[in-house]
C-alpha cells in the first residue's frame, strides 16, 4: 500500500479512536506504532523504536514544562487576582472600561494555559454584564474568545512548545509570525461582538484603580517567564553549543517558571509546595501530561518509520493543491479533537516531513502560520472543546448560539494567515 495511504489511515483511526473516547495520549503513540509497524520495521524494530522515543531528553523535559505551568494556572485563575485585573480594567478603561473588562478578563486569565480555563473566567464576564437584557449567548462567547486569543504564539502554551518542537524555528521568529494572527483575533473579536454595544456599554461611574504592587504581583512571575524564555537559549548556544534547539528552549523555560513560581508558592501561604503536588496529581493534568507525552512519542515514531519523503512525493503528484493539505489536515484534527495540542500532535509531523522537500516546495513559514491558523479554528469550532463544553455549561448555552459569533470572529486570523502565507511562500519561506 502506499505510503500516503498508510498514513491516512492512520490519521483518520486516531482521530476515530479519540472521538469514541480513546485518551489522545493513548491514541497518538498506537497510531506510531502502527505507523512503524507498517512501514515493515516488524515489532523488534517498533519496540525498539518506542525505546528511543521514552529516551529522548525532549520529552521529559516538555513534561516538566507543562508540569510547572499547571502551577502558574492555579495563581491567575484565583479570585483574588481575577478581581484585581477587573478592577484595573474598569479603572483604566474609562468610560468604556466596562467593555475593556469584558474582553480583558477572559484575555488575561488566559494567559496562562488550564484545563477548563474558561470556567474561571465565565463569572467574571457575567458580573461584568449582569443585567438581564444582555443575552447569554453573547456573553459565552466572548468568555471563550477572549480566553483563546494568546494561544496563537504566547510561549508558555503547551501547542507551542510543541509546534517548536515540530519547526525548526527561533522563538523570536515564531512569535513574529504569528503575532498578528492574536491581533486579528482581538480585533475581529472587538468588531464582531462588543463595537455593536459599545454606547450600552458604557460607564460614566469612576472606578477606583487596584494598587501598583497588586498588579505587580501578578505580571512579574509572567515577566520572568518571558524573559528567561526569549533571552536565555541565545545565551545556552553560545555556553554549550552541543545542546540541540530544542533542548535549549526547554532548559530556558523550566529555569524561567522555576524562577516565576517562587513569588507564587510564597504568596500562597503555608502548605504551597504540598498544594503543588497535590495539582499535579490530579485528573486534568495528567490527562494533559499523557496527551503531551503522546505527541512527542507519535512525532518520534513517525520520523522512525521514514514514511513521510515518499507520502510528500505522493501529494504533490495527487494533484491535490498544496494549500488545501496544509490547511485541512489541522483543521480536521482540531474539529475532532478539540485540543490545540490535538491538532499541532496529529497533523503538524505530516507537514514537517514534507516541508523543503523537492516535491513539494513547501516553506516553513508560510505552512506553519497557515496550518496553525486552520488548526486553530477547527479547535475553537470543535463541540468537544473544553473550554467550549464548560462555557455552554456555565451560561446555558447552545452550540449554535456560541458559533454565531465564533465563526465570524475566526475568518480575520484566517485571512491574515491566509495572506502572509502568500507573501511568504512567494518569498520561497
């Protein structure tokens, strides 16, 4: 059988598998197997192959990562710190600091990646908006816009480290490029749901500002975070070059958290650290732990398998156009699995392995931003979202209502993606 059509298939079985509630994790390092399996290495070779995935400093170093973030979830989603950013927003914002509030809460809690984010922010876009007039519908879906829109380049998120995991790319090159997809997220978010009533929106009541060291509080771990993760791995290349990319920015960003979190665990009082064990044992993040591990352990053995250079060879004499493989595979992945890690695990390996490669003339930039960016649409849109299950839950929602205003908001960073992906790809990147 042909290559593509191994790896087809396999595609559509894990998304199959995670639908009919298989863990993705579980799903994602069966489907390698398989992969490797077929490609004729026999079960020597696919055991021997997991070995060397289980191995590999990447991914106990990823885990890490995202094992000190859940730490970092837990401080900003407190109510105290939530309150103190709403405050800020009434405050600064003036007379439209009510509508700044609404979209800034959900913006800033999301800034730091949890399971079910949104639910942590839903009471305080309802308290921003509580009169009855204002539809529920409305509300939800700017809670879960709003919470999404970093997810895009914002390095603590788990879809990026791994896309970088994936690309061979400098962060400050991987942020350039996706930045203005959150701009045309908030932008179209703004102009979609909240310019419509910004005169009902308005505030003429004066609203008494949260003090310098509150709102200190909570940006410096950030700060530490994204400092140490842009500016230490230039700083790792040129004291132990032998380190891979990759690896250096894993190294960056445990020292920045590490740092981070020493404010946090001595602001939380007594028992922090216990506390801390205690989050990381629990079922959401050891759910997003075996997710993450199977995305690494499914890239692995599909670079194993060296199935990719003849199923690109394959695709480009298919006929079928480029853009629609670089846009659809992550789009589907998204939409049925609802996880941003989802569909940068699922799909990203495949458009990797056919990047520079002489049939296809893919770039690396312009397939990430517009992979990424279909990718990301097909999660917002996906029912089985998280964030999209506990916003409907919170506000009684349906899920046509929320996609009344999702799908909209999706089609500017779409068209943004869409055009630098042209400009890139005629520049040969």
């Amino acid at each position: 059988m042909d290559p593509l059509i191994k790896i087809l298939i396999v595609f559509a079985a894990m998304l199959l598998a995670n639908r009919l509630r298989l863990h993705l994790g579980i799903a994602l390092v069966l489907g390698g197997l398989a992969l490797v399996l077929w490609a004729g290495r026999g079960w020597d070779g696919a055991w021997g192959d997991l070995l060397y995935a289980l191995q590999q400093a990447e991914l106990w170093l990823l885990l890490v990562v995202t094992a000190l973030i859940f730490e970092f979830g837990r401080h900003m989603a407190e109510e105290r710190n939530a309150n103190i950013l709403m405050r800020a927003a009434r405050a600064w914002g003036g007379r439209h600091g009510r509508a700044l509030s609404l979209m800034a809460i959900p913006a800033a809690i999301g800034l730091v990646p949890m399971p079910g984010g949104a639910l942590f922010s839903a009471p305080l876009v309802d308290r921003a908006a509580p009169e009855s007039e204002w539809d529920a519908a409305w509300k939800g879906a700017i809670n879960y816009w709003f919470r999404h829109v970093w997810e895009y380049w914002w390095p603590v998120f788990p879809v990026v480290i791994v896309t970088l995991s994936m690309f061979d790319l400098e962060i400050w090159t991987f942020i350039a490029l996706q930045f203005p997809l959150s701009l045309a997220a908030l932008l179209t978010g703004y102009w979609v749901m909240i310019r419509p009533h910004l005169s009902r929106l308005a505030d003429h009541r004066e609203h008494e500002a949260p003090m310098t060291a509150d709102i200190g509080r909570i940006a410096f771990p950030l700060a530490v975070v994204i400092l140490c993760t842009l500016l230490l791995p230039g700083l790792f290349s040129r004291l132990t070059p032998e380190l891979a990319l990759q690896t250096r920015k894993l190294l960056a960003m445990i020292i920045g958290l590490g740092l981070g979190l020493i404010p946090i665990l001595r602001d939380s009082g007594p028992n922090a650290q216990r506390r801390f064990f205690e989050n990381l044992l629990n079922r959401k993040a050891a759910s997003l732990l075996g997710t993450i591990g199977g995305v690494i352990i499914f890239k692995i053995l599909l670079e194993q398998s060296e199935l990719l250079p003849d199923a690109g060879a394959q695709l480009v004499a298919s006929g079928m156009p480029l853009i629609l493989i670089v846009a659809l595979l992550p789009f589907i992945a998204g939409l049925v699995t609802g996880i941003a890690i989802g569909f940068a695990g699922i799909s990203f390996p495949l458009l990797a392995g056919l990047i520079g490669t002489p049939e296809t003339g893919l770039g690396l930039a312009s397939t990430l931003v517009l992979g990424f960016a279909f990718g990301y649409a097909g999660m917002m849109f996906s029912p089985v979202h998280l964030c999209f299950v506990l916003t409907r839950g919170y506000f009684t929602i349906s899920i046509q209502s929320v996609l009344r205003y999702v799908i909209p908001c999706s089609l500017g960073p779409l068209a943004v993606a869409g055009t630098i992906y042209a400009l890139l790809r005629g520049a040969g990147w």
